[in-house]
C-alpha cells in the first residue's frame, strides 16, 4: 500500500507566461511505490508542470508540499536535494567521459591524497545498475551509447542522487520495443524499491499497462485525476481532448487505381537486399518491421537521399535516376521524414517560409521570392490542416510536435505530388492530433494519391492501411492484405518467425 502522504505534490499551482496561463489550478500528488501518469494534448501544460516540480520555474499561484509541508524550490539543484530528479527524452551526458564518471560527476570517492577513486566509482556504479536490473559496464564511454542506455545512465544518476522522486518526459519515444520492455522492468524496479515515478507518455497502452494512477491536463487546467483500473482509453481521450473523438483511425473506402510508384529489386549492399513493391493510387501501403529492418532506408534510397546499388524505381512509368531527389520530386514524390525537427523544418524560419520552401520556383517573382504569394500558399494549408499558431511569422519551433507535423506535411503536400511517403507521421505528438493526421492521410488516398507510410505503431499499421509490407533485416518478406492483418500476422513476419 501507497503511504497516505504524498511524497511529492501540487496544491492548486497556477504558471503565467505574459498573457498566456500555461497552469491553471492544478493539483497532483506522487506516492512512494506508485507510477502516476501524466496525460494531455501537446500544450496541455506537461512541459510546465515538470518544470515547476523540477525548480525551473515557480508558480505565481498555489504551493509545492513535499512530505505534506510546503517547500519553494529556488533552481534545479533545490529540487536535486530534495529528491527529486527528471529523466529527459534525449539526455546529455558528458560524451568522453565513462558512464561512471557521467554518474558521479562532481561527486566522485576519493582516495589517499584527495585523488579519485576510479576502482570505488566503478564498484559503486555497478551496484547502481544491479539494482535496476540490467547488465552494464560502468567504464565504457558514454559516446556511441544508445538513448535507451543513456537514459539508464540518467536513472542510475539519480538513484546515486538518493532520488526518491524520478520524472520521465517521454522516456519510450525514441526507443525500439526490446528498449521499451527493458525500461519498463527497470520503472517496476524503482516502484519495488518505494520510489515516487511520474511517466509522460503519448502511448496510452504504456499508460495502462505501466501505471496505477492518470492525471489529465487540457489547455493548462487539472480535468481529472483517476484510478487507471477505473477508467477506459475512450474515458481517457474524452478527458484529454474534451470531446469523444470518433475512430482513431478513420480510413475511408478507396478503390485503388493505376501504379503510380513501382519498386523493383531495389537493392543497397549491406542495407537492404531485392526490395520489390507497388503503390497504387488511392491506397496507403504500411511499410512495417522492427527497428532496424530498413524500413526508412527504403523510403531515402526510393526518395534519391542514398544511392542503390542495384534495382529501379519508377513514378507514373517514368524511371528515375539514382541518387537524385530533385528528380524523384519532378516526377510527383514527396518524402515527410521520421526526424522532423532534423530533416523536415528549419527550426528558426518562420511558419510560412518552411512551408514555401519547397515551391519556391513558384513564389518567385523576377528574381525575388514573393511573400505575399508565399503567406498565401500557408494560409492556404494551415486552414486545409487545421494547423493551430499565433501568426504565420511565428518561427516554426514554438509550435508543438503535432503541428510542426502538420507544417511538414504542408510543405509537401503543397507540391500536389502524386506519391506520399510518410515515415512514422504520429510519432510523439497526442491522441487528437493523431486522429486529424490520419483523417488527413485517409482523405488524401480517397483523392487518388499513393500514399507509403513507414510506421512502429502497430495499431496505426492496422487501422490505416490497404495492403501491409513487412520487411526483416533488409528483405521484404511479407505482404498481407488489410482484410488478414492481424497484430500476430505483421510481428510473426517482422521477427522472422513466417514459413
């Protein structure tokens, strides 16, 4: 049983930022051995909330009790000292130093004469790590190591810390299925050993699986606090954005038509070997696979981003030439890449300028670009998307994750191009914006265009797709029809287990 008193807690915080309240009343307790989830749509107000329990920022309204009495965290390290620590989606760790310096920065043993104790660093880092369950070795530099590892540097940080209080933002976006399990029995670790763990997730099957307790933000206000054995993902989502929110996936009937995208025995050595495929008009094809199958190496060498060694690509009939992505969008393709922040915006250019950057030749007047044509042809997209901002001047970095989704979407699709191909195009944005973007996708396949979608969210491969191709280590080794695919049929054949 949860001791009565919560470990850590908000009574009633509310946060400003000029005129914008990005907390309004909310309130939120964590217990010792619970995992409590944190749920919302991108600017609910997570961001803030995590902030504030971390002495980033300090509310203007209410109180943070720690142990049921009030305490005012001045920065970072107040809270630090108080037990309370935060697991970032991407950490940073000092790349050149070993993974026991990393964990003892600033704070390492010392032997005879004042120097450092590496023998004792490493002893004590290692039954860090025995107590989270896992295998690591604490001398290996934290340079090459994977974000799931990175994040058990982080965690064992924090225990080194007597943490009693551990925050996760997002801790599963960017990990492959094997990462998320282990992270998960490392979360169960934590809670076995009285610890008070918040978990942000967009994934609503971590939320129910992991956690005992939810609590929803919407637009900066508390909506709810419940038990998660008492609610349903329906009652979750209504409370998340307000309103039921329909089918998830709502896939319109299309009758497929010609070939606009033909694939053949595309090879690339060492990557993926005689991939062969076919999209047609007015169907979504779901690439899908694990991690590491090649699925998005496909998606870059059809795209003309990496050379192939061997095979062809076709568009409409027309061949395309190797390596080259001005060719492959002359011809109709338009590539929405899985890093949008890295490959698809230019993060400090404004709304309107990142979605013209791809028209540019037609926003041209004489030898300047034109900007009204340019806040035109965004207007334009963001009413067609319902795209959420201030001004279409705002650089493209203040919006959230699922409308940066919807400005690279805009960019491409302002091309008209005849083939889609969308890799991971909900990944780490909310439920709501989820459902518009498979609207969206939907929609635009029920207009005649040829959609590819790379996808790891299985239930997003179900529900949106016509036909599924599944590849394993570089080979495409299955295609099942949307009326057979089924979660055991596309992971039976992404594991290499089909005849």
């Amino acid at each position: 049983m949860s001791d009565p008193t919560p470990v850590l807690a908000l009574a009633g915080v509310s946060k400003s930022f000029g005129a914008v309240r990005a907390l309004r009343d909310v309130h939120l307790e964590l217990y010792a051995g619970e995992v409590h989830a944190l749920a919302g749509e991108n600017g609910a107000g997570k961001s803030t909330l995590v902030k504030t329990f971390s002495g980033v920022h300090r509310p203007d309204e209410g109180r943070i009790l720690l142990d049921g009495e009030p305490v005012v965290f001045a920065g970072p390290a107040d809270a630090q000292h108080a037990g309370v620590a935060v697991i970032y989606q991407e950490p940073t760790l000092f790349p050149d130093l070993s993974v026991a310096e990393n964990i003892f920065m600033g704070r390492q043993p010392r032997a005879a004469l004042g120097r450092i104790d590496r023998a004792a660093m490493r002893s004590r880092a290692r039954e860090l790590f025995t107590r989270l369950g896992v295998a690591f070795d604490p001398g290996q530099p934290a340079r090459g190591l994977s974000i799931a590892d990175q994040q058990l540097v982080e965690i064992a940080k924090a225990l080194s810390r007597d943490a009693r209080v551990l925050i996760m933002d997002e801790p599963t976006a960017a990990l492959s299925g094997n990462e998320v399990d282990r992270l998960f029995k490392v979360v169960k670790a934590l809670r076995e050993e009285g610890s008070a763990v918040l978990f942000i997730s967009h994934r609503l099957d971590e939320i129910f699986e992991l956690c005992r307790r939810v609590t929803t933000l919407r637009d900066g206000a508390w909506v709810a606090g419940d038990l998660v054995a008492e609610i349903t993902r329906e009652d979750l989502i209504r409370r998340m954005v307000g309103r039921d929110l329909g089918d998830l996936y709502p896939k319109q009937e299309s009758t497929p038509g010609e070939t606009a995208l033909k694939v053949d025995r595309l090879t690339r050595e060492g990557v993926f070997t005689d991939v062969s495929f076919q999209v047609r008009r007015g169907e979504i094809v779901a690439l899908a696979g694990l991690v590491g199958a090649g699925r998005s190496e496909v998606a870059r060498a059809v795209f003309g981003i990496d050379r192939w060694d061997a095979g062809s690509v076709e568009v409409n009939g027309r061949r395309l030439p190797a390596a080259s992505p001005t060719a492959a969008m002359s011809a109709g393709l338009a590539l929405v890449p899985e890093d949008r922040r890295q490959q698809g915006l230019v993060m400090e250019q404004s709304i309107e300028r990142n979605i013209g950057l791809t028209g540019l030749k037609a926003l041209r007047r004489g030898p300047v670009i034109s900007r009204s044509a340019e806040r035109d042809r965004a207007r334009d997209w963001a009413v067609r998307l319902r795209l959420r901002f201030g001004r279409l001047s705002d650089a493209v970095g203040v919006l959230s994750g699922g409308n940066q989704q919807k400005v690279v979407l805009a960019k491409w699709l302002s091309t008209r191009p005849d083939v889609l191909i969308v890799d991971e195009p909900t990944r780490g944005i909310d439920v709501g914006t989820k459902a518009e973007v498979h609207r969206l996708l939907s929609q635009l396949a029920a207009d005649g265009l040829a959609v590819l979608m790379i996808s790891s969210d299985l239930p997003e491969v179900l529900g949106m797709a016509d036909r599924v191709l599944v590849m394993h280590e570089g080979r495409l080794v299955a295609e099942i029809a949307r009326a057979d695919a089924t979660e055991e049929s596309v992971m039976t054949a992404a594991t290499g287990s089909a005849a």
